[in-house]
C-alpha cells in the first residue's frame, strides 16, 4: 500500500500493482533474460562446442519444464485485457474535489455566490443534487469573478487550481490542472452584453498561453459573446471559447466544462 495526496491535502491510499500487470512484467523478464542466455551461450559454444552439446542435452527436460510453467497465449492475453480494463477505471475515477468557495457579490451584502461540490461525473462536469440557482456573474467585481471560475474548475475536478490573474499575469488569470492531467490556463472577460470578446483579444491571449505558461489546455471565458473573427482565430489556435450562455450553463451544472467533449465542438 502506498499513499498519494489529493488537492485538498488529504492522504489517500492506493492498492498494490495489479496481478495482470505482475504477471506481464515477469513474463517480459522471463522472456528477456532467455533471450540474453541464449546470445552468450551461442557465443561460448563457438569455442567449447562438445561441452556444449553435453549441457543443450541436460538442458532440454529443464526447458520443457519451465515452458509448461509459463503462462499460454490465452492467459498473457486475458491478463492484459484485464490490466486495461483496471486502467480505464481508475482514469475516468472522479478526481477528488476541493472545499467549496464563495466569493462576496460586488457592493456587499449577505448574498453569496455559493459554488458547492458535488459528486463529478467522468470527471467532466459534475453532476449537482438539484438545479443551482442562476449566478449573475456580471455582479462581481474582477476578482471575485476570477475566483468564481476558478471554483467552478476545482468542482469539476481540476486540482492546483490557482488565481494568478492581476499586473503582469501576461493574459492568465486562472490556473489548474485537468482532470485528465492536461494544465488549463484561463483568461477571463467580465465584459457587458454590448461589449463582445475581439479577434485582437484572442491573438494577444493566444501569444502567451501556450509559449509563456505551457498551456495544454487554453479558454477564455466571457460574461459576454465572441465576435465571428475571434472564434475563427480561437478554432484555428486550439483556443476553447466559453461565453455567457456556456458559463451560466456550466456554473448550473446543465453544460460541460471547458475539457468536456461537447466544448470541443464548440470552441
């Protein structure tokens, strides 16, 4: 047994290797060290070949012996279907999600944006216990409207997930890690209904979030809409484009995430 550390900071504890994966690996081993006997043995019966001939006699009830003893084709087979079928399971597993949070609405109040987790589904897009109310994303200010779409990602299963938006983020704003392992680099547009997200938006987003911060996975999310240009650009850079229906539909739990297949088609 050995332990790993989730993104809240809790240990849990993973089982041994699994019993088709022991089994293919000493098959290998097995397989790789006959194959280096046999070299150096042909090598060294070039020189002594009557001593040779005597041990290849010995050595062939041994050899029937320990062919008996070796797994059949069928079970190495069944054996690797099982150890994929395992690690298929444990990729689609939920990633474990983090604490809830909720940042404050602009002006004060009680009201509070309230982004619980909730079991994930695939680890795409988690599936919420009852329809969550509408958020009026528009409401908060700029930071708070960072760390709300940084929550969503850490309900959905992203871990490390890190507000790194302010002077000099060079067009990131949020930070994390899939569920699936890829590094997600988010940008965020708190723009009004008149004022859509432009080509020229998308270029300068696009200059740093693959080159700068290694992004295997870019959005930029919006309140707003995209211009035609800019979905043209975002398509033809990899960019996926999440605007103010996406985000309500994601924050409610009835849309995909940005890594969830449905927004390939739609960035």
């Amino acid at each position: 047994m050995r332990e790993t550390r989730t993104s809240t900071g809790r240990l849990r504890a993973t089982g041994s290797m699994p019993r088709p994966v022991v089994i293919l690996a000493m098959a290998g081993a097995l397989l790789a060290a006959a194959a280096l006997f046999f070299v150096c043995f042909a090598r060294w019966a070039g020189a002594h070949p009557l001593t040779a001939v005597l041990l290849a006699i010995l050595a062939v009830p041994m050899l029937y012996t320990l062919f008996r003893a070796m797994p059949r084709a069928g079970e190495l087979r069944r054996a690797a279907r099982a150890g994929m079928a395992r690690t298929d399971r444990e990729l689609i597993e939920p990633a474990p999600l983090g604490e809830a949070f909720a940042p404050s609405l602009a002006g004060g109040g009680e009201d509070t944006l309230d982004l619980a987790p909730a079991t994930a589904q695939d680890g795409l897009t988690a599936v919420l216990p009852a329809p969550a109310p509408a958020v009026d994303f528009t409401a908060l200010d700029p930071d708070g409207f960072e760390a709300a779409v940084a929550a969503l990602c850490e309900r959905d299963g992203c871990h490390d997930v890190a507000v790194v938006g302010g002077a000099g983020d060079l067009g990131a704003d949020v930070l994390a890690t899939a569920p699936d392992g890829r590094r997600v680099v988010v940008q965020c547009k708190q723009y009004g209904p008149a004022h859509k997200v432009g080509s020229q938006d998308l270029q300068r987003f696009g200059g740093t979030c693959w080159s700068v911060h290694g992004a295997q996975l870019a959005a930029v999310v919006t309140t707003s809409q995209f211009t035609a240009p800019a979905r043209e650009y975002a398509a033809e850079c990899g960019i996926r484009c999440v605007d103010g229906d996406s985000l309500a539909a994601w924050s409610e739990g009835s849309g995909p995430a940005p890594w969830g297949p449905a927004m390939v088609d739609g960035a």
